[in-house]
C-alpha cells in the first residue's frame, strides 16, 4: 500500500555493544560524560587540475591550491566525499611555503598559532567563489559518484573553530548524514559495528588507534597541515 519505507536515521552508537544508543540513555546520567585528548588534525584537500587552472587564474598565482578542513576525527577521513563552506563568509588565500591554502578570514590567527613559518594573504575570497570548486579524493580507497569531492555552502559550517571548512563524511554524524542526502554524496562508511576499520592498511584496527597511523599517513603523503591535541 505505500505505507512504509526504509531509511537511515542517525544515532549514537556503542561500539561495546554493536548497537544504537538513545538520546535519553547518555543524557539521563550527568555522570556519562568525561573530558579526553583526541588527536584534531588540519588536512590539506587539493584542488583537482580544472578547478587549480580556474582558481589559480583568479588569484594569478601558478602555485598549488589548497583547501584545509579540520577534524577531531581523523579515522572518518578516508570516507570523506565534500567539503563545506560559511554562506555569506569572507574567506582568504594565503600563500605559505609555495603553496596556497584556502580558510575563513575568521580563522586565520587561530589556524596559525604556534606555526613558525610566515604566510602573506594573496586575496580575500567571499564563500559564493569557492562553492563548485572540485578536490582530489585525500585516500583512494573507496567508490565516488559526480556529486562527491565538490564544495558545497551549507548552515552547519561555523568559523567558531577549525578552519571554517567543513570536512563531511555522510557515514557519520548526523548533519553530515543530512547533507550527504541534500547533495546525493556517497555514503560510504569505512568501519564496522564494532568500531574497527574495514579499508586498506587500517583494516581490523579500532578507530582511536587508527587515528594516529591516519595521521602519519596524511603526513607521508604531504596532506597534513597541522596536528594538535584537543579535549
């Protein structure tokens, strides 16, 4: 009759157990939450040869393009299929050790703290220029379609903190699950239900203990722009 569907909602979910965890049971205890060190990493997405030429004319500079997104979840990554930028945001291009990276203007002080080597701002960028612009896959690994490794403009992005470029991994969390749907990306997890990674050189091993080998990866690889730890 038409009177059900099948659907994905997002959830908490319990790797212990293998199985979704309601809002109610984490919240109704004050005490199940705890303060921890995760490993947050700025990564470096490069533009793809058609949206380098066109960018790089706008900016007139012949040098590589690239745009950081930060997250507190390295191990999610590898299932990245877009990035997202601020509507109605004033972004730059910076030029540091011959290259270019792309951020909000908003975030560049907070993004270069502690950094030693000196950048000079090649131009500010309003968001609307960055939207459309395609990008490498960071890890081959997994299937794309057209719609995947573009950027998009969306309301959850927030210059706040990170980069104000969002990394969006549809398999996980559910904005990211609810723009994967608006944008018809790729949903493409890269772990199983017991939390372990199901891809490549990281299969079989949980998700924090992936997240440093994904970060010496990204660094082998020339991806990483920025480490840090963050509670």
């Amino acid at each position: 009759k038409g009177l059900i569907y099948k659907g994905r909602r997002t959830s908490l979910f319990s790797t212990d157990f293998s199985t979704p965890v309601s809002d109610f049971e984490v919240s109704m205890d004050s005490d199940n939450y705890q303060d921890t060190e995760d490993i947050a990493v700025t990564a470096k997405f490069r533009l793809n040869p058609e949206s380098q030429l066109k960018l790089g004319r706008f900016l007139n500079t012949n040098k590589q393009i690239y745009l950081l997104a930060w997250t507190t979840t390295p191990w999610t990554l590898p299932s990245n299929f877009a990035l997202a930028v601020k509507p109605d945001t004033e972004y730059v291009a910076i030029e540091q050790e011959n290259n270019v990276y792309i951020l909000a203007k908003a975030r560049l002080e907070p993004i270069q703290e502690g950094e030693t080597t000196q950048y000079s701002v090649l131009k500010e960028l309003d968001s609307k220029e960055l939207v459309g612009l395609g990008y490498e896959q960071l890890f081959k690994y997994l299937e794309t379609n057209e719609n995947d490794l573009k950027v998009y403009a969306s309301d959850y992005v927030t210059t706040e903190d990170g980069t104000g470029i969002l990394h969006v991994a549809p398999a996980f969390g559910e904005a990211d699950s609810k723009m994967g749907e608006e944008w018809n990306l790729s949903f493409n997890p890269d772990i199983d239900d017991l939390g372990n990674m199901t891809i490549e050189q990281w299969e079989g091993i949980y998700i924090r203990e992936a997240n440093p080998l994904i970060v010496e990866e990204l660094k082998k690889q020339d991806k990483l722009f920025k480490k840090e730890i963050y509670v």
